[in-house]
C-alpha cells in the first residue's frame, strides 16, 4: 500500500454481495482488506488482503480497520454476532474510518429500535461518518444457495410467503449500489431500498426457475410453526430461524412487493430481472 492510498475494509467479503464487491472494487484498482474469522483459509476474490475479523471478538477490529478510510458492514447469518453489530460501528470512527456503506434489509426503517440491525441503523446514522445504508430486498440468489435443498430435494420450496409478491434484487446490483456509495460522493446520509425491477409471487418465481433451468420446480405455502421446523432442521438456530419467519411476515403482508429505481438512479443501469438472473444462472443446474 502506498502513502497516498487508503483501503477500504469489506465485512463479508465471502460472501454473496461482499465477494461481488471486492472483485468491483479491486477491479478499479482499490486495496481491500477482507474480514474474516479464518484469513488463512480466505478464498475470496484475488487482489484483497485477509485479515481477521469477528464480531465476537472485540479485539480484532481495530486491527482488521487498520488503514481504511471507508468500510462495507453487514450484519452476520449469526445470533449472536448479530447483536454485536451495532458496539462494532461505534467503534469505527475511532479507527479513522470516515464513510461506511451499512447493508441491512428492506423494511428495517420500520422495526423497533430495539432490533438489532435497526440499531445498528440509528448508531450510524446518529454518528460522525459519512454514512449511507442499503436496505435490499430478498435475493435472487437464494434460491441458488437457501432455497437450494428444497430444489433438489423434491422440486418444492416450502416458505411461509403467502401467496403475496417480492421484488427480488439480485446481489451483483446491491454491489454495485455499495460500490457507488463507497466510492463517488453524494451518496452520504442516503438510505436505499434494493429491488428489482418487478415484484413476481413465489408460484410465478417457480415457473421462471422452472422454464430457465429445466426442471420441475414448484412453491408450496407453509405456515410460521411449519417453516420454523423446516429452517431448524436445516440447520438454523432457533433464534435466526425466528427472525427469517418474521422477515417473512413482511412480505406475507405485502410489504416486500414494493418496486424502487434506486439501482438505475445510483448505478446508471436498469437491475437484473428475474429471468435474466435465472438464465444467467442455469449452468448451475447442469
């Protein structure tokens, strides 16, 4: 790293949007120091730095932020180091970080304070920084990794969404959305709801999938008690299977079906469509 350049610290960087990230932001010649509770095991995208990072040890962050000026946080698929999240981002000011892209979840501007990832919301939007936050809606990448099981299993995805619609987003736009609020100005003190550029049921998605990817895929509707039981036997803990269900209730009431232009406004180009990601995707199946 030279004198001149700054890094910019990316939570996630493994994962669906942060692996996204990363490659755009190395891409543009930015050096990124990917967090990670395992850096020797790191096999995210070339041309990044591991260094640790956990939520749930505090000890770690201020190393991992060492000489970033801007930072990508998410909340983790964890209980517990979810609830750390918001005593992380009072911390990063004190580490010379000066903007932070925060990605939560569409619809969270409207839960208690008290939650967690909203939290975690008012921390940063009451302190110092630069701050702006994303609020995606349900990806469309899972059905390629949660709902993934219950696709080869049987052919039928069995959620607790009603009959009622989503606005699915795909993550390589929420990555170009954070990479946008990172890197070029006027996008401080923002907060952006993702989604696609239509809202589709869970039976429509089904009859998508099935077209592109050339199988039989259905959606069955479940209940709260019946998709808590199908989340923890999958794996989930009881207390992330339960705030999955609420996210459901959400877009039971319709709330996921709304459809925003905030990825045109920010990134200059329409988002992916559903059957677009669906064809893109079909040699997963193959």
């Amino acid at each position: 790293m030279t004198d001149s350049q700054s890094a910019i610290f990316v939570v996630g960087a493994q994962g669906t949007v942060g692996h996204r990230l990363v490659t755009r932001l190395t891409d543009r010649g930015q050096v990124v120091r990917a967090g990670t509770r395992t850096p020797d095991d790191h096999d995210g995208p070339s041309g990044a730095e591991a260094v640790r990072f956990d939520y749930l040890d505090a000890d770690t962050w201020a190393p991992a932020l060492r000489d970033a000026d801007r930072a990508f946080v998410l909340a983790p698929p964890d209980t517990a180091a979810y609830a750390r999240l918001p005593s992380f981002l009072e911390t990063v000011p004190d580490a010379g970080v000066e903007r932070t892209v925060l990605m939560t979840a569409m619809g969270v501007d409207q839960a208690p304070d008290e939650m967690p990832l909203r939290r975690a919301e008012l921390t940063l939007m009451d302190g110092p920084l630069d701050a702006t936050i994303l609020r995606p809606n349900w990806f469309m990448q899972n059905f390629l990794t949660f709902w993934r099981g219950m696709i080869e299993a049987d052919g039928v995805m069995r959620l607790p969404a009603g009959d009622a619609a989503t606005s699915f987003v795909d993550a390589g736009d929420i990555a170009a959305v954070a990479e946008a609020a990172l890197l070029d100005a006027g996008h401080a003190g923002e907060a952006y709801t993702l989604t696609g550029p239509e809202a589709h049921t869970y039976h429509e998605a089904a009859e998508i999938l099935s077209d592109a990817w050339g199988r039989d895929i259905r959606y069955e509707p479940v209940s709260d008690e019946e998709a808590f039981e199908i989340l923890t036997t999958a794996g989930l803990d009881e207390d992330y299977a339960e705030m999955l269900i609420g996210l459901f209730q959400n877009v039971q009431a319709g709330h996921a079906a709304r459809v925003t232009e905030t990825v045109e406004a920010a990134t200059g180009r329409v988002p992916r469509s559903l059957a677009e990601f669906a064809e893109a995707a079909a040699d997963a199946w193959s």
